[in-house]
C-alpha cells in the first residue's frame, strides 16, 4: 500500500496520510516505551529477588511509568548559564530523530512497512550513526567535565563497536544475496541465518549491546563515576528525548535482531503457517527483548580499558574469520 | 518545470545544504561549524537519494557525516581551539570587487552548465544499485579496486608506525 501511495503524485491527501501514519508509529513507539521500561524494571526486580514497581495502577505498577513521564514533563527546564544555549537545545533532538527515521525500513510484517529500501541494512547503520552527534554534542554543549567524559566514551565506544557489527552482519549479507531486509528475510525460509550463521550472530549480539550502551557496556553514563555521563546537566523533557532513543533503538535493535537472525515474520516450521505472521514476529521480538533485560540485570560494567580491546581485539578478528568461513561455505555447499 | 515531490524535496535539501555551507563559513564557534557541515553533508545525501543512488547516498552518510565529521569534532573538542573572533574588515571597494567575482564566476558557471553536452546513457544502475555497482568493481575496475586496498593498507601502516614512535619518545622522556 506504502509503495503504491509513494509513487502516486504529491498532494495534501497523501501528505496527511503520511502524517497521520507516521504519527500512529510514533504513538506505537511510545507505547513500546513506556511499559519496556516498566518490563524492565519488573525484570530486573525479579532477578534481584524483589517486586519492582508494585503502587502506581494495579499490583502491576502498570501506570508507573506513565507517571514517571509526567513528573518529567512538568518538570522545570534547566540550561546551565554557562552551556552553549543552541546546541544544548539542539542535541536531543539531533539524538532522538535518527532513532525514529530508522523505524522507517524495519519489515514488521509482509505488508506492514514503511519503506522498502534496496540498501535496507547499510540505511539503519549510516542512520543509527547518527545518534552519536546528539550524544557528542550534548556532551560539550553542557560546559561540563563529566558530561564531556561521557560524550567522548560513547562516541568512542559507538564507532569502535559499530565496525564488529557491520563485520558480523557481511556473513547475512553474503549468504541472502541483498541488503534489502525483505529479501533477506525470505532468504530464511530454509533456515534462520542464527542457525546457519551463529559465531556472526554472537558478534552482533554483543555488538548491539555495545551500541546501545545498556550493561555490561553502559560507560557512557556510568553513574557511580560519570554521574550520568553526557546527560548530566540534562533536565526535564529534553533529559526524557535521550532516554526515549535509547529506548526506541532497543525497539529497533530487537526488530532487527529478529529479522536478521530469526527469520522476521516467518513461522518456525511449515505446519505453523496458519498463525499470523505479525504473531511470529512479536514472540520473536519480545524474546530478543527479554534477552536484553536479562543480560541487563546479570553482568557487571566492563572496565574502560578493556572495552576498546574487547572491540578491537577479539569482536573484529572473529568477524572477519567468521566472513571469510562464510564465504567458503558458500562457494563449497550453495 | 512540473512541480512534483521530487522538485520539493529537492529545493528543501538543496537549500539546506547551501545554508549549511554558508553557516560554515559565517559562524564563530568551530563545534557550530561542524554542525553545520553535517547538515550540508546530509542534505548532499538526500539529494544522492533522489538521483537514485541509494548506496553511495547511505555511504555518504556512513563515512562523510558519519566517520569524518566525528573525528573532525573529536580533535576539535578535545585540544580546546582558541575563539579567533576578530575579521578583517576590508574597504569599500574590495568589497565591489568581492562583489562583481562572485557574479562572475555564477555567471561563468550557469553558461559551462547550462551547455555542458550530456550523453544519456541508457543504464539500469538505478534498479539494482548496489550489486551493479559491486559487479563494476569485481570486473570492470577491479585493478584500481585493488590499487587503492593497498593504498588504504599502506596507510593504516603508516599511521600505526607514526603512532608507535610517539609512544616511544614519550617512554624515554
């Protein structure tokens, strides 16, 4: 329907339509937001051996969050004197965009997607990229040593782990034959690339991790040494633009994740084909998901030194060894 | 002209990347600066999209705004430039001269573009880009490809050496 509407001429009607579609992603988005982070807390409470949110709407605490957004909203906004005022402003905005423009080429299900780039893949890397701006700038903008720190650790670490990543997704790459994210899911109708490619998808796992700077790679707001990292001086709304893109690409790492390696929208075995396919993609999604969580609530925080060698020194080797046995794979049984 | 999509996207980024470019130029801070060179470089990426050149506009954004920029703020940041705000003003009359260069090099280049002889090659680059363009460069280009891996490696080679021999000059001091 998507592609139809996009090549049909411009008008006020398809602009609306647009606006409205984009607009009712975004409220799914903060949606998934809102109780991820009540799902998050609830998890780690659990693991921890105790309730998590328990007060705020029901045994559940499922109005937690929501309240927790609203304290944010009516919160007083601060700009240090000293901060550089337009950039300040700017850098969450220049953080959260990328993580919604991302959104767009995610194959949710056959029909439900936005955007159904050639270079699918390479567009949610050169974007996701981008975030790094937002973070960096809003890190010096504060006039503020440890959100400087902070900015400088997670530019660091985002670039260093960035290239395992793309390394570790070449092996897909290789085997579907495309970047197009479609193609690549129906190139898993015979096997999840997680099955035909596990030492890349254990590189990609970590590497995402790394990438949304979630445990055991959160360096850059460390809190007992950074305060909060590039976010100190952050207050109210403009402090909730930054946690809201990290929560919307722990959305869009899951999806991802899930359309690489498990096989999107496809049902695991031929006589489950009777269950929708968006069913298949949300169990998937919401186990990567709950993986996440997990790792969240199990590791301690890596030490900076080691962080970079990790990258550098174990994750990429074993990408490139993992592309080039991917390739005589290839060359020897396709 | 009809007016489509494609003109209203097109003015948008292309006016977002002069202003760009011209906010480099006129602004004080060097961070600002940037910031304005990555608006132009992504503007310069949409504008690759519309010519439907979706891998080199998604390498653009990955290397130009992504890689080379962040490296261009890293040093920045972390050396503290000092804010040479003072401008040389100059007289009148360089200024009509300024004047009368630029309208005549916007002259020169309207009429070198405007007759510039285009031949319109027939070519599918746009439907499959990204592996039209790989198969360009594994058969037709494939010893400039190589050419310049060893170039690029012989770089990194060097860069790692320049930064060895620091490290070792510091350790004797």
């Amino acid at each position: 329907m998507i592609q139809d509407m996009l090549q049909s001429s411009p008008g006020l009607g398809n602009f609306v339509i647009f606006f409205i579609l984009g607009l009712v992603l975004l409220l799914i988005v903060l949606g998934f937001v809102t109780f991820s982070i009540l799902a998050e807390r609830k998890v780690m409470g659990y693991i921890q051996l105790r309730h998590g949110p328990n007060q705020v709407g029901g045994r559940w605490g499922l109005l937690q969050t929501v309240a927790d957004v609203l304290k944010l909203l009516l919160k007083e906004d601060i700009i240090p004197k000293l901060a550089d005022r337009p950039l300040f402003i700017l850098a969450p905005i220049i953080a959260f965009a990328p993580s919604f423009m991302v959104l767009a080429t995610i194959p949710f299900t056959e029909n439900f997607q936005f955007a159904d780039l050639n270079v699918g893949l390479l567009y949610y890397v050169a974007i996701s990229g981008m975030t790094v701006f937002g973070v960096l700038l809003g890190g010096w903008a504060s006039n503020n040593k440890y959100s400087l720190l902070g900015g400088a650790r997670a530019t660091a670490q985002m670039i260093s782990y960035e290239i395992p990543l793309v390394m570790s997704v070449l092996g897909v790459i290789l085997l579907s034959g495309s970047l197009n994210l479609n193609e690549i899911v129906e190139a898993q109708k015979n096997g999840w690339f997680i099955l035909l490619q596990p030492i890349g998808f254990i590189v990609f796992f970590i590497a995402s991790v790394a990438e949304l700077s979630r445990t055991p790679f959160d360096l850059p707001e460390s809190e007992s040494e950074l305060v909060a990292g590039y976010h100190t001086e952050y207050t109210g709304f403009r402090w909730a633009f930054f946690m809201l893109a990290e929560y919307v690409y722990l959305f869009a790492m899951s999806a991802l994740i899930t359309v690489l390696f498990l096989g999107g929208w496809m049902a695991p075995f031929g006589f489950l084909d009777f269950i929708p396919g968006s069913v298949w993609f949300s169990i998937k999604f919401f186990f990567v998901l709950f993986v996440y969580l997990w790792l969240r609530s199990t590791f301690p925080r890596m030490r900076a030194d080691k962080l970079m060698e990790f990258a550098w020194k174990v994750l990429l080797p074993i990408a490139l060894g993992n592309i080039f046995l991917t390739a005589l794979i290839k060359s020897l049984f396709f | 002209m009809t007016i489509s999509g494609e003109f209203f996207a097109f003015m948008g980024l292309a006016l977002v990347a002069i202003i760009g470019g011209v906010l480099l130029l006129n602004l004080n801070k060097v961070v600002h600066m940037v910031v304005a060179l990555i608006f132009t470089f992504v503007s310069i990426a949409g504008i690759y999209i519309l010519l439907s050149a979706e891998f080199v506009a998604a390498v653009q954004i990955l290397i130009y705004s992504g890689a080379i920029t962040i490296i261009m703020l890293f040093g920045i940041m972390l050396t503290k430039p000092y804010d040479d705000e003072s401008e040389s003003k100059g007289g009148k009359w360089k200024k009509i001269l300024l004047f009368l260069g630029v309208i005549g090099f916007a002259f020169a280049v309207y009429v070198g573009i405007y007759n510039f002889p285009i031949e319109q090659v027939p070519s599918a680059l746009h439907e499959n880009n990204t592996m039209e363009i790989g198969k360009a460069i594994y058969t037709k280009f494939i010893i400039p490809f190589e050419l310049v891996s060893v170039l690029l490696l012989a770089a990194l080679v060097g860069a790692i050496i320049l930064a060895k021999r620091e490290d070792k000059e510091a350790d004797k001091e």
